[in-house]
C-alpha cells in the first residue's frame, strides 16, 4: 500500500519545515503547472533564489501539483515532459502533492502521496523523515474529523478545504465549490 501523508499548513512553512530535510537526503521540490488553453505543461524548480517564485506558483491558475523528489536529475534534463514523475525510473524515487492553495477565507490541505508502492529506498527515508519532522511543528494538532485518517493541521480561523481534485466538470474555483457544498474540514 503506498504511503499518504496530510497536513493543513501554509506553502511558505511547509517548505520551511521540509528544507533541512530535502537538504539532508537531497530532495528537490518541483511544482507542474499547466496551461487549461494549450496543455503546456511548466516545471517550477525550488531553490532558495527562487523561492517566492515557487511559492507565488501555488496561487496561479495553472497550478496542478507539486513533486518532492531525490531522483538524481543529470544536469539539464528535460522537465517538461508529460508524466515524468509518473514514469519509472523517476515514479521510484518521487513523492506527490497537491493542495496548498490559501485565501483570506479557506486553507487548502496538503495531500502527499508516495508514488511507487516499491519505492526506492532513498525516498522512503526522506518520506518517513519529512513526516517525522513536520509533526514536530509547534501547535500542530492531528484532530481534524475526516473518517479514519489522520490529517494534521495547524489551528486557523479559516476554513479547511479538500485538496484540489483537478476537476475540469467545476464551473466555479475550487474554493467556492467547497464552501457552497459544505465541503470541509471542521477543527476540534
């Protein structure tokens, strides 16, 4: 069974807790973009230049996830391609994550998925690590009512949606969909 992990936290902090980590096990963090006219699809690579770049890329319109991976990508690679995280031998070694998107009114969880049920080693050290650590945040609380799974959160008076599930049938954002439907978490 593959490994799920999920949090009700900022990007800005997520990727604050997650960076000692990545840098212990040489992670990288990417986010896809893709455009609803074209299809193009856009890797945004994290690093400490680029940050508020990556970290802008969650509030756009053409955000669709995000990949923490320790595949060891040869220089100038080409990102772009469709599926690559998906496709072995980089599946093997990547985590998925969607969510994260944050207004005035709603937190969109966090909702991390190791790809491979087999995965390399490699990654599922950085998994169990990256989770290890991010339970560790201070006030982090793991009571939010969603059947028997665990879903961490810090506290906030906003309200705590789904992540996104990408659906092309939703007229209306994401957001809007989750409030007018009643569709979110309650903090205890």
């Amino acid at each position: 069974m593959g490994q799920y992990f999920w949090i009700a936290i900022p990007a800005e902090l997520f990727f604050l807790y997650c960076e000692e980590t990545m840098e212990k096990h040489q992670a990288q963090a990417y986010i896809e973009t893709i455009n609803s006219h074209s299809g193009k699809r856009n890797i945004v690579k994290y690093s400490k230049e680029s940050q508020s770049a990556f970290l802008a890329s969650f509030s756009a319109a053409d955000y669709h996830g995000f990949f923490l991976s320790t595949y060891p990508f040869s220089g100038k690679e080409a990102l772009t391609s469709s599926g690559l995280f998906y496709d072995s031998p980089v599946a093997e070694y990547t985590i998925a994550g969607n969510g994260g998107y944050e207004t005035d009114r709603t937190r969109e969880i966090i909702h991390l998925r190791q790809i491979m049920k087999q995965a390399d080693k490699s990654a599922k050290a950085f998994f169990a690590a990256l989770q290890r650590n991010l339970k560790k945040i201070p006030d982090l609380r793991d009571t939010l009512r969603s059947g028997n799974k665990n879903h961490f959160y810090l506290p906030t008076s906003k309200n705590i949606i789904p992540q996104n599930a990408h659906s092309r049938l939703i007229t209306i954002s994401w957001e809007e969909h989750c409030l007018s439907k009643d569709l979110f978490y309650r903090q205890e």
